[in-house]
C-alpha cells in the first residue's frame, strides 16, 4: 500500500474520534455523584453531640412552621459550625435524617422524630437566631444546646386570653372585609373564640385534626343556623366565612408549595396531603349542619359579597387588623405583629390595584402574594424576622372563606352542583395562586437579600437542573 494510501485511511480513522470531541461535553457533571467520603478530624463524642444539636435545632424548626428548604439550609450550617462538613439531610414531614461520610472512620447517621406543633414566630425566631450563631463559630456545643433548651420550653408569649383576643379580631375583621356591619363582625368574633376554646380542649383530648377542623366549622355553621332560627337580623353567612377563613389560616398551603418547588417533594406531598384532609374537614362539619338546616326548614341565604366591592379604607382597615390579629395568635412579638400588619395592608392594596386593572379574584391574589414574598425576603433578615412571618400572616385577609361557603350552601341547600362546583374550583384556584405566588416572590427577591450563603444556595440548587 502507497504512503499516501495509508495517509488516507489513517485520516478516515481519526474521523469519529474528531466528531466526539466536537459534540462532548467539557464542563463539570449536571449533578455531584457519589462524592468521597471526608476525613473525619474529632472525636466520636464531639461528632455527636454536634450532629444531635443539629437534628434539635432541625425538628424544633419544622415542628413551628418553617419550611423543609429552610430547616435543610439551617441543618448544614449548624453541622457544618462544628466541622461537620458536606452532611447530608433528608427532611419528611415527621422526621429528619442526617448522616456524616467519614473517611477514617464510620460514617455517623442520626435520625430525630418531629412533634407537630402550631406555628410560633417567636420561637422559630428565636432558633433562626441561634443557628446563625453556631455557623459564625465561637459557641460550644453544650451551651448551644442549654440556649436551644429555654428557647424551646419557655413560657408562652402570651397569655391565652391575648391569642384569643388575637383569632377573635381575625373573625371580627373578616366581617368587616366581606362587607358586614357592626353586629355581624361582633358575632363572629365571639363565635371564633368559641371555637378556638372548643379546640383547644379537644386538642387536649388528642382528637384528630380531621374532626377538629369539622367540629369547628361544625359550630361556626350552627351558630349561623340559630341566628337564623331566632330571627335575628344579621347576614350569617359573613359568620361562617370569618369562621372557614380563621380555619384555613392554620393550614400548611403555602409551605407545601415551597417545599414541591424547592425539591422536596416527599415532604411536600405529606402538607398537601394533610392541607386536602383538614379542608374536607372543614366541608363535612358545613355540609352536615347545612342538611340538618334544610331538613328543619330553616330558611338559608348567602349574601352576594366579595372584599371587592368593600370601600377601600374599610378594607384597608381590616385586612390590617386580620394580618395583625393571625400574628398575634401566633405568639409574634409586638415589632412583628406591626410588621405583620403592613403585610395585610400591602397585601390588599396591591389585590385591590390588580383588580382594578382588571384581574380576576386569583391573579390579582397571586401578584398579592408575589408582592409580599418579594417583600418578605428582603425585609425580614434585617428587621431580625422570620420570612414567613410576612407571607403567611400577608395572605390570611385573601383567603377565599366565602367563596367555599357559597360553594357548598350551592351543592348542599340549592342542589346546583355545577354553581357549587365552580366556586370550589374558583376558590381553590385562589389558594394556590397565593401559595405559588409567595414562593415566586420570595426566588425573585432572593438574589437581592443579604440573607442566603452558600447552605442555602446548595439547598435551592436541588430544585434546579444544571445545563
């Protein structure tokens, strides 16, 4: 074969190796696989009391309202405080997992079950601040775990007579929102506390939420019926819709949106999951007193109302009370209560301003939300508050209590399952525009906020995939 011959086969040889190295990839994998195990540098003992103070910290979080993206970012800094770097976290609903890969020795895995709790701000206030303390060094570890031990078993920020006064001005300015007078809001108010007190005992008695949520709505929906019964002058359905909307505040809508969009579906599945189980509360316990209702021949009504036909300062001044009035049943401390405040006044002005231009009940909802968790993550770090404090409280005033009540009175009283229906998708719909819009609005606002580091970057980077 001539010289030139083996030339051209030689070039024809090289020809696929050439066209692999035009179409490969040269810049780092999509995703850390398999990464090596760390060398260890501490005792044993050292190693788990850092990793058991963490795991604390993790469930007392999750158990007072934050969300999985969070406790995981706060997980890591406090592990990592202590040398214990590139731990891995696994957050479900009821537990957290963490396990430390050491090179030189056995891997460390610890696990910690998370006791349900009801939201506290200044709790989670309290141990935000702590864990941000161990990840700036210098805390040791007992003391850390002495600080964390009063933090979580102090006394109550206020008394009960305060949280109930709290979920009392809830109701009282729903009814204010929703177009009620005086008597109608002063009602409510007192039916609220009435139910607040009811649940508190049946909580003590261990009853499931499930029937909690129906015994509430239960008892809003039969005060309703014995107004009526008596002949007493007040619109009842602005009663039961300040007793849905004080009941949907308490539920997790919004953490299971953050959770799905931030890449932890599992944990996100169990809040749906339990969002869906106490709102069927909520219907069977209105549905039941509706039928025996119709079925006593008791004349019922829903009044055509909606926060937008409402004057503007009147809800203004309401939607500033509900905000103000959910914080403070939620044990948040004066500062945050005000700040809360000003979440529900902005979050109504903005819902307010958007429907004017035309929006529908849902998108001018969700540009609320949007509004106020852009707000929430710029603000909170440096007024020393937690985010949700501003996006929870921000959303309760445009929570959809009437447009559930009219759907079910719909189905129930009227037999018209396909008006019903459509005001339980409309009022649905309204919910998840508000869950998706905090969480939108809290990622637009996070590469502004002086709050995240490289723990929350590698949390939310689980929820991206790489080019």
């Amino acid at each position: 074969m001539s010289t030139r011959a083996r030339s051209r086969l030689s070039t024809y040889a090289r020809m696929p190796e050439r066209a692999w190295q035009a179409i490969a990839g040269n810049s780092p994998p999509t995703a850390p696989i398999g990464l090596r195990a760390q060398r260890g540098g501490m005792d044993d003992l050292t190693a788990h009391a850092a990793l058991g103070l963490a795991l604390r910290i993790g469930a007392s979080m999750l158990a007072v309202g934050a969300s999985a993206a969070d406790v995981t970012a706060t997980v890591l800094r406090v592990a990592a405080g202590y040398g214990l770097a590139h731990c891995q976290v696994d957050v479900t609903f009821t537990s957290i997992t963490v396990s430390y890969d050491r090179e030189d020795a056995v891997p460390l895995t610890a696990m910690r079950t998370v006791r349900t709790s009801r939201t506290d701000y200044t709790r989670l206030q309290g141990i935000t601040a702590l864990a941000r303390a161990v990840g700036g060094g210098g805390l040791d570890v007992e003391e850390a775990h002495r600080r964390l031990d009063g933090i979580v078993s102090a006394p109550s920020t206020y008394r009960r007579t305060v949280s109930a006064l709290g979920w009392a001005g809830v109701a009282g300015s729903v009814g204010f929102l929703l177009g009620g007078g005086w008597l109608e809001a002063l009602i409510a108010a007192l039916t609220t506390a009435l139910i607040e007190q009811v649940l508190r005992v049946l909580n003590r008695r261990s009853l499931p939420s499930f029937f909690q949520q129906a015994a509430g709505a239960a008892l809003a929906t039969g005060v309703a019926v014995l107004l009526l019964a008596w002949d007493v002058d007040v619109r009842t359905s602005l009663v039961v819709a300040a007793g849905i909307v004080v009941l949907l505040a308490g539920l997790s809508l919004v953490g299971a949106a953050q959770d799905a969009i931030s890449g932890f579906p599992v944990t996100a599945a169990a809040r749906a999951f339990e969002v869906v189980t106490l709102t069927a509360g909520i219907v069977v316990g209105i549905a039941g007193v509706l039928d025996v209702a119709q079925r006593a021949g008791i004349p019922m009504d829903v009044v055509d109302a909606s926060p937008s036909t409402v004057p503007f300062a009147v809800g203004l001044a309401a939607s500033t009370g509900i905000a103000g009035g959910w914080s403070l049943a939620c044990h948040a401390r004066p500062r945050a209560v005000v700040l809360a405040a000003v979440a529900g006044a902005l979050a109504w002005t903005t819902s307010w301003a958007a429907g004017g231009l035309g929006a529908g009940p849902a998108l001018a909802s969700g540009v609320a939300a949007v509004v106020l968790g852009f707000c929430g993550e710029l603000l909170t770090d440096r007024l020393r508050i937690p985010p949700q404090l501003v996006a929870v409280c921000g959303i309760v005033p445009l929570l959809p209590g009437l447009a559930i009540y009219r759907g079910l009175f719909a189905i129930v009283v009227e037999a018209d399952i396909e008006g019903g229906l459509t005001a339980l998708v409309g009022a649905a719909a309204i919910g998840l525009a508000l869950a998706a819009g905090v969480t939108l609005g809290e990622y637009l606002g996070r590469p502004i906020s002086a709050r995240r580091d490289r723990y929350d970057e590698r949390v939310r980077r689980r929820a991206l995939t790489a080019d």
